[in-house]
C-alpha cells in the first residue's frame, strides 16, 4: 500500500527530530519539544485514517515517537545519575525511519546519550572528590603540628585514594552493565528483526498464493459459462430443428 501524504509527513518530521536529537543542543532548544508534540498529533491522526498502514508499522512509529519523549525527559532531570538510570529504560527504534539509514538513527542517538551521561557522571564524582580533598587539605594547612598534619594528610590522602579506586571500580561495573544491557538490546532488536522479515516473507507468500488462486477461480468460472453457453446453443437449435420436422411431417389442416 502506497504511503499516505500524512504518513510522509510524519517520516519526514521524525527524520528531523532524530537529527536534531543527535546533535548538542543548547537548553533554551525548543523546537525538538514542539516537533515531537506535532509528531504524536500526527501519529493520533494516522491511527484514525482508514488507509492506515501495518500494525507493525504503527508500533514502529509508537516507539520512536516515545523514545523521543523520554529522551526529551530524561534531559529534564537535574542529577546525572537520574538521565542515566533514566536513559536505559529507554527503548530505541528497530528499523531505519528513511532508506539512507544502516542503522536506526534512534539507536545511535541512544548510545550517544548514554555515553554522554555516563561521563557527565563520572566527571561529577571526580570533582566531587578533588573538592572534597582540597578542603581537606586547606584544613591541614591551618594546624599547628606539622607533624600531627603529615599523619592526617597521609590518612586523608590514603582515605580518598581508596574513595577513588571504589568509584572507578563502580564506573567500571556500571561501564560493564551498560555494554551488556546494549548487547542484549541489540541481539533482541536483531531477533525482532528477523522475526519480522519472516512475517513479512510469508505475507508475501500468502499474497502469491491467493493471487495464483484468484487467478484459476476466474478461469474455471469463463471456462463454465463457456460450457453453458453452448449446451444452451445446441438446446436452442435442436428445438428449432424439431419445429421444423413437425411441421413437416404434420401438414396444416384445411
């Protein structure tokens, strides 16, 4: 089925917003906002048409469009740590939006924010930590035993050595959930993509048959009326002959 000039509209805008979702955008950005509105208008007024297309091809544009909105909330949140946590609840795209596309732009756009947080995060508990340490050590400055401050500032250094190597072994562990939660993201989207390609492949088929089908429907159909047609000829002519030879063989009475 053809697209609608609605659904082309709606390819065309969501195009925009994962290209402009790509990019780093200065906070006063408003125009994904109002674009993503005008995209779930759109996708309201292409669920209601009667020429809608696939199912499948719906939830395709549904999940985009919410990917998008959650990205565009989760961009609201003040802490880093809460746009991570929130970016990875986020589900992507499965399909490319246009024919240029490898992957789904979604997807990228995804890992990108995802990336992005986790050194958002990490740069904040590093400054955390440094601030931490030169308040420490501006304290120490302002004892009178130097020797008592040597300890401490060895303690404190010790201290936030310790502090450091957790919160990198943290980032390390959350680096290795994240890289496990996309790899299983990606085998589910690889599996949902076959799974529709197999669907797709056996409409196809089904489509084939029932045209073939169709098509031997409609001979047999010409092929019985032709057969009618010419019992009903010979009937027509037999009868005709009759008439004849019984006006012959009975004369008129006079």
């Amino acid at each position: 089925m053809a697209a609608t000039r609605l659904e082309l509209n709606l390819m065309r805008l969501l195009s925009r917003c994962e290209a402009l979702a790509a990019e780093r955008r200065d906070p006063e950005e408003w125009r994904l906002e109002k674009y993503v509105a005008a995209l779930e208008d759109m996708l309201r007024e292409l669920k209601k048409q009667s020429s809608k297309p696939a199912p499948e091809l719906l939830n395709e544009y549904s999940r985009k469009v919410d990917f998008l909105k959650g990205l565009l909330e989760a961009e609201k949140l003040s802490s880093s740590t809460e746009k991570a946590l929130a970016n990875q609840f986020l589900a992507p795209g499965r399909t490319p939006t246009t024919a240029k596309e490898r992957t789904p732009a979604t997807k990228t756009v995804h890992l990108q924010t995802k990336a992005r947080c986790t050194g958002q995060m990490r740069s904040e508990l590093l400054g955390t930590v440094r601030s931490v340490l030169l308040h420490r050590l501006s304290c120490l400055r302002l004892t009178s035993d130097e020797k008592q401050s040597a300890v401490e500032l060895d303690a404190v250094l010790q201290h936030h050595q310790d502090m450091q190597e957790k919160l990198a072994e943290e980032m390390l562990s959350l680096a290795r959930s994240l890289k496990n939660n996309t790899l299983a993201a990606q085998n589910v989207i690889k599996q949902d993509n076959q799974t529709l390609s197999h669907s797709l492949r056996m409409a196809d088929q089904n489509f084939e048959k029932l045209k073939d089908e169709s098509d031997r429907l409609e001979q047999h159909a010409k092929k019985s009326v032709n057969w009618l047609l010419w019992i009903m000829l010979i009937v027509v002519c037999f009868i005709f002959i009759s008439m004849i030879l019984f006006i012959r063989i009975f004369p008129k009475l006079k």
